[in-house]
C-alpha cells in the first residue's frame, strides 16, 4: 500500500514537472481547508481533552488502583 502510495506521488509530481502546470491556486486552496480544518475541528477538540485530562485527577485515580490490587500480588 504505501509503495502505491508513493507511486502515484511521484507519478503526480512528474506530470506536474512535465507539462509545467501551475499549480499554485490549487496548493493555496488545499493550505486553506487544512487551516480551517485545524483551526475549526481539531484545535478545540484537542483543547476539550486537554482541560478533561488535567481535571481529571489521574494520579489520584492510578494510585487508588494500585492501592486497591496490592493485596493480591
């Protein structure tokens, strides 16, 4: 998979160097939707798990579970 992958890559890019397109509108419209996507979805998603990890007390949590399993070691 990734070796077709790659193929098709590098099949792209040499068209691309072959008949000199410009593909310059078509890269700033990719380079838009992936700022908006990072900025719209992915940026507050990360931020939600970010507060909810440092709120959840995790040390707490794993040390109360280990406190809990010692007995039957």
């Amino acid at each position: 998979m990734p070796k077709t992958i790659f193929f098709i890559v590098i099949l792209i890019v040499g068209v691309v160097a072959y008949t000199g397109i410009d593909v310059t509108s078509k890269y700033d419209d990719a380079s838009q939707i992936r700022n908006q996507v990072l900025d719209d979805m992915i940026d507050p998603l990360a931020k939600k798990i970010l507060i909810y990890a440092s709120e959840s007390n995790l040390d707490e949590i794993i040390g109360s579970t280990i406190t809990k399993h010692e007995d039957g070691i």
